[in-house]
C-alpha cells in the first residue's frame, strides 16, 4: 500500500494530525526532497505540539541555515540544546552544523554537553 517511507509518514499525519513524530519525520523527508517551504510548516506544527521538545527546534534550525540564515539557526539550535540536551537528534544537528562552518571545538562541547546529560555518549551522535 505505502510506496516508500514518505507515503508513510504522509498517511501517518492525515491519520493523527496532532502526532509531533511524525510531523517531525515528515519534515525530515521533505528536506531530503529538498522540500523546505513544507518542512517549515511541518516542524513548525510538531513545535507547537510539544513546546518542550527540542527536535522540532533543531529541524528548523537546519532549514534556517539551509536557507542562508546561519545566525539564526545558531541561535535555535542553541535554545534546542537548552530545551533537551538529551536529544540525540538535537545533538547531532548541532554538531553536523557546527562542523560544517569549521567550529571544532563548539562541537565538541555540545557533544560532552549532550554526553553528561545522557550519561553515555550516543552513538548516532557524530564525534567531532
């Protein structure tokens, strides 16, 4: 019935409009589709969903850089942090940007960060 993972998470929200997962994970599918102005309004929905989740925060902090605002995908990625540093998919967003604009050692310290707050490091987090 469901074509691919897509399909899926598509049905999944007409389904449970009120599921901030999978708007999460719709979001994440429409920017491997290159599809921001839909991620946008997906993760913005699963922000408002659960306003103490950090990941919907972090998605669109990746598409405000994605879209040349990096100042202010730093500033959410930030308060993503603040909100869940337990996050392994809040952690990992951070690092991957950080990374990208050659800040080793900020990454590094989200990732201690993030560690301490687990009490083990996460394995999809990369170690910068």
């Amino acid at each position: 019935r469901y074509r691919d993972e897509l399909t899926l998470i598509e049905h999944t929200v007409d389904a449970t409009p009120d599921n901030a997962r999978a708007r999460m994970r719709l979001a994440v599918q429409l920017i491997r589709r290159t599809d921001t102005t839909a991620a946008r309004e997906h993760a913005e929905a699963a922000r408002e969903i659960r306003r103490q989740w950090g990941a919907p925060l972090a998605v669109l902090a990746t598409l405000d850089d994605l879209e040349g605002r990096p100042e202010a995908a730093l500033a959410k990625f930030r308060q993503a942090m603040e909100l869940d540093p337990q996050d392994g998919e809040v952690a990992s967003l951070f690092v991957q940007f950080l990374l990208k604009y050659g800040h080793t050692e900020p990454a590094r310290m989200v990732y201690a960060a993030h560690s301490q707050a687990r009490g083990q490091p996460d394995p999809s987090v990369p170690v910068p």
